[in-house]
C-alpha cells in the first residue's frame, strides 16, 4: 500500500488522458447532436425523404376508445355504478 | 463396502469446504435479493444460482467445473473468458435504447462523461493498494456501472480476477438504489432538487438513423479500443431505428440478449468457486467497487452544478448521478429522490440521456484502458 505504486503504474498519467479522452469524444459526440437539427434540412435537399419497400413505420395507434372506456370503469367504480356481472 | 466407501468419498460432505459453504450462502442471498426484494432479478438469479452449482465441490478427474478442461461449464464460460458475451449484450441494448432524450438535449451527454471519473479513482485506488496496472484498470471499471464492460475488460486486462470483478460490478448495480440517495441529497440542496427541465424536443427518425452511425464514427476514431462494445450497441441501434430490420431488432432485444443473459450469468456465478474467489483480493475488489460508484455518481451531481454555473436553463443536479450508466436504474433511482421532493416534477426522461451517454462513457473508457494496457 503506498503512493509510489501510483507512480510507478503511471497512474496519474493514465488517469487525466482516460478522463481527457472520455470527456473528448462526449463533447464531440454532444457538439455533432447540436448541429444535427440544422445539417437536416441541407440534407433533406441531396436526399429527399422516399418511401422505401421496407416495412413502414409504424403509426402510433389511436388510444383514445381505450382510455375512453379505463375512464368510464374507473368512475363508474368511484361512483359505486359498476354493472355487476 | 469399499465401493461404497469410495463413493461417499466422492459426494459432496466429504469433500465440502467452509468456503464453499459461505459461498453457496451468497449465492443463496443472491437469489432471495431477487425474488423477494426485485434487486435486478434476470441478473441475480442466475449468478446466485450459478454460485450455487459453482460451489459444489467437483470430483477430482471427472470434467465438471467451469475451470476443467473438456466440461459443459467450461464451454459456456468460453463465452465470458474471450470476451463474446459483453458485445452480444450490447447488441440487445442498442437495440432497446431510444436516444431521443439524448439527441434532444446533448449538453446532457457531458454528464455521461464526468461520472466516468469514478473508473480512474478507483484504478489510482487499486494501483495504491497494490494491484498491477492492468489488474488495476479491470478493477477501475466496476466504475464504469456496466456488468458487460466490465466482464468484457477484466477478461483482457486480468481474466484471474474476472469473478470477483462480475460479481462486484453486478452486486453494486443491484445496489444502485441504496448507494446512490445518500450520495445525491448530501451533494444537493433542496433549492436543486426543486429545479423543474423543459420537456425534450421532437426528434425526428431521420436523426435517430444518422445518430448511430456518426456517434460511432467519432468514438471509434478517439478510442479504437472500444470499437467491439460501441460497434454492437450502435449496430443493434441501428437495427432500430432504420425500420427495415424490425425482425432482427427483435430477436437481438428479447431472444438474443436473453439467452447471453442466461449463460453469462450463471457462467459468472459458477466461476466463484471459494478457493479461487474467497482471497483477500476479492474483498480489496469489493471495497474499491463501492467506492468506485459513490465517486461516479458524486462526480456526475458535482459537473451538472458546475454546469449550472454557466447555463441559463438550470439543469437540476439530481441528472447528474444518471451518468453512471447501470441502465435505467439510476434514471430511477433519479426520478425517484427527485419525486420526494416535488411530487411533479417528472425528471426519469431527463435523466435517460446522460444514462445512455454513461453507457457510451464507459465503453469508451474500457476502450481506453484496454489499449494503454494490454502489454
């Protein structure tokens, strides 16, 4: 147990460029996400979006009769009107 | 008679040692956790299970151990000993990640990276206590909170000490729940833990596609080291979000990343037999894993209130401790300590991003230290 390991292991060195290199490819990987939203629409000019033979994407799906119906049970159960079987 | 002495010579009472006994305990508690207290149960069950099979003793001359050649074991073991296993997982996990929240908030991503403070501590922690540097550099990342990354490191930088390292990473991923609260209020006032985030923008398909692969290119070219982990998760994300490969997105988040699951896991726990597992070593590895998490995650709150410093739109610090990567249960842990505070406020989609920006962290640190080294 002691500090000369630390030193003998290049640990400090290893530690601050680990931790340099890390922080390097976030930040980048972060600045190349922000300018995203405005390389889009250049790139929308060389490759217009089109419909491909591959499966489309899904739609979301329309939940309002079901959340229609979970909102009347609920009541109905709060207001002691549930049809009994 | 003498057959008959022969075999009770061979079952396990005669050959049982207090060590495996105390094992096939943990292994045990390991499987209760799961069952009763839902502490990361398709990890625990089948590493406390495979401690359990790991820990009866083999019968000398017959192939039954992880550790003799030609048994069953061994040739799942293969699986975690050349390192197969981790990318298969990360596959299934780029396959399951969105990185909406992420690409809709990328100042978020720097927490990803400062809460990878906590893998080069704890390698400077395990260099003072003694460990080489390579020992040192798998034990650093148990800090990384990844299971696969650090299974994926120990088996290059110190195969002899990967179940200890598994095992403590997995242990303190189950954990996260309680080692992180303390560490996020101590670090925080009230003040912060009140700070509401703007809802994330929309993110259109056509920017979840090109993430993947840009993401990858630049990590890659920083760190080469970690292209086998970074390549999967964004292959398997890619499989995602591209739309055309729904059946092989599928197999990779369910199926796939499921039968990994299994066989990593229990291949894990079989390798922690107590003569190889019960060492000094292991606890020093234990100790500096749970250290390893309180720096990460005080690392990540500590830079989201240096940021704050800098931004007009606060960023409530709480995030921070998401940086940890161990996916999704620090987002948790997160909306969690922030939901006892503020019954409203919902930070869980917030705190995704800087959690799947640990998880690319991580890799990349792995990647680091796999490459500086190996010789």
């Amino acid at each position: 147990m002691s500090y000369d390991n630390i030193i003998a292991g290049n640990g400090i060195g290893i530690s601050i460029t680990g931790m340099l290199i890390v922080f390097s490819a976030l930040i980048l990987i972060s600045l190349f996400i922000s300018m995203l939203p405005k390389l889009l629409p250049a790139l929308e000019k060389l490759f217009p979006e089109q419909h491909h033979h591959g499966a489309a994407v899904k739609k979301e799906e329309d939940h309002t009769p079901i959340l229609a119906a979970i909102g009347y049970a609920l009541y109905c159960k709060k207001t002691g009107t549930l049809p009994k079987k | 008679m003498d057959i008959f002495l022969q075999f009770l010579g061979t079952t396990a009472f005669a050959t049982m040692t207090m060590g495996n006994f105390i094992m096939i305990i943990i292994g045990i508690i390991f499987v209760t956790l799961a069952i009763r207290k839902d502490y990361e149960p398709l990890l625990l069950v089948p590493i406390g299970f495979g401690v359990i099979v790991g820990n009866i003793p083999p019968i000398p001359g017959m192939g039954l151990s992880v550790y003799d050649e030609g048994s069953v074991l061994r040739y799942i073991y293969f699986g975690v000993s050349q390192g197969i296993f981790p990318p298969l997982i990360f596959l299934g996990i780029g396959a399951m990640t969105d990185f909406s929240t992420m690409l809709s908030n990328p100042k978020l991503v720097l927490l990803g990276a400062a809460a990878q403070i906590g893998i080069f501590l704890t390698l400077l922690g395990a260099l003072f206590l003694g460990f080489s540097p390579a020992e040192s550099g798998a034990i650093g990342i148990i800090g990384g909170a990844d299971g696969p990354t650090a299974i994926f490191l120990s088996s290059k930088l110190a195969p002899h000490l990967l179940g200890s390292i598994a095992i403590a990473a997995y242990s303190y991923m189950a954990l996260v729940p309680v080692l992180q609260p303390p560490v996020m209020k101590l670090l925080t006032t009230r003040e912060e833990r009140l700070i509401r985030m703007p809802p994330p923008r929309f993110v259109s398909q056509r920017e979840k596609i090109i993430f993947p692969i840009a993401a990858f290119l630049i990590a890659s070219f920083i760190a080469p080291g970690a292209i086998v982990l970074i390549g999967m998760l964004f292959f398997g994300n890619l499989l995602k979000e591209s739309c055309v490969t729904e059946r092989l997105a599928n197999t990779a988040r369910n199926a796939m990343i499921d039968i990994v699951t299994i066989l990593l896991g229990f291949s894990v726990g079989a390798s922690t037999q107590a003569q190889t597992f019960l060492t000094p070593q292991s606890l020093l590895i234990f100790g500096l894993g749970a250290l390893s998490f309180i720096v990460a995650t005080a690392g990540g709150v500590l830079f989201a209130k240096f940021m704050n410093l800098f931004l007009k739109e606060k960023i409530n610090p709480l995030v921070g401790a998401a940086g940890v990567s161990a996916v999704p249960d620090s987002a948790r842990v997160v909306q969690a300590v922030g939901q006892k505070e503020d019954p409203h406020n919902f930070l869980l989609m917030h705190a995704m991003a800087p959690n799947v920006a640990g998880v690319l962290g991580s890799a990349i640190g792995a990647g680091i230290l796999w490459s500086v080294l190996v010789n």
